[in-house]
C-alpha cells in the first residue's frame, strides 16, 4: 500500500512497479533457456514460493519479484507459454502503477 508522501512512498512505489517487471522478465528467461520439464518446473516453484516466504518482510522488491516469479512458473505447468504470462503481468503491472501514480498525484 503506498502512502502519502516522503521517500518511502517513492521507494515502495518503484519496488511495487519495478518487482513484477523484473520477476516476470527472469522467470521468462529462465523458462525459454531451460526449457524445464515438470519436475524442474515444480522445484523452481518450490524455490520461488519459499523466497516469497522468506523475503515476505526484508524487503517488498525481493519479494515482489518471488511472487511474480512463482506465478509465472505455476502458469507454466499449467502450459500457459511463458512469454504470454509475462507480457500480461507487465501490462497488468503498469496500468495499475500508473492509476496508483496517478492516484497519488491527484490527490496532493
């Protein structure tokens, strides 16, 4: 949730936008340059749902990429193609980091 003014707003803001685009980006490669079959698609979820679990309160860019990263891949056993799933997650991604952006700027 981005609050009202100051730096962390600015730095949560950046994270919350910046996470899923790099999450969804390395998942995808990752997925295209290995190539995984479905046992190596469940430990990349596996490993992807425990950094989410651990980074859930170090620190909200990590973890933002995590989720992202298991989201993709859970798609991708589910045979959702790789790149597709990252493409929607970067529009869904900017368009709600540009009502949010713009949310906050109409409201100062």
């Amino acid at each position: 949730m981005l609050r009202r003014g100051g730096a962390e707003t600015l730095t949560r803001g950046a994270q919350r936008i910046g996470g899923p685009l790099v999450g969804a980006a390395a998942a995808t490669l990752l997925t295209a340059l290995l190539v995984p079959d479905r046992a190596t698609l469940v430990a990349l979820i596996a490993v992807s749902a425990w950094a989410a679990h651990a980074l859930q309160w170090a620190n909200y860019g990590t973890f933002s990429i995590s989720v992202t990263a298991y989201v993709a891949f859970l798609l991708s056993l589910s045979g959702a193609p790789a790149a597709v799933t990252a493409v929607h997650r970067v529009v869904a991604t900017m368009l709600g980091g540009g009502i949010g952006i713009t949310a906050l700027v109409l409201g100062t």
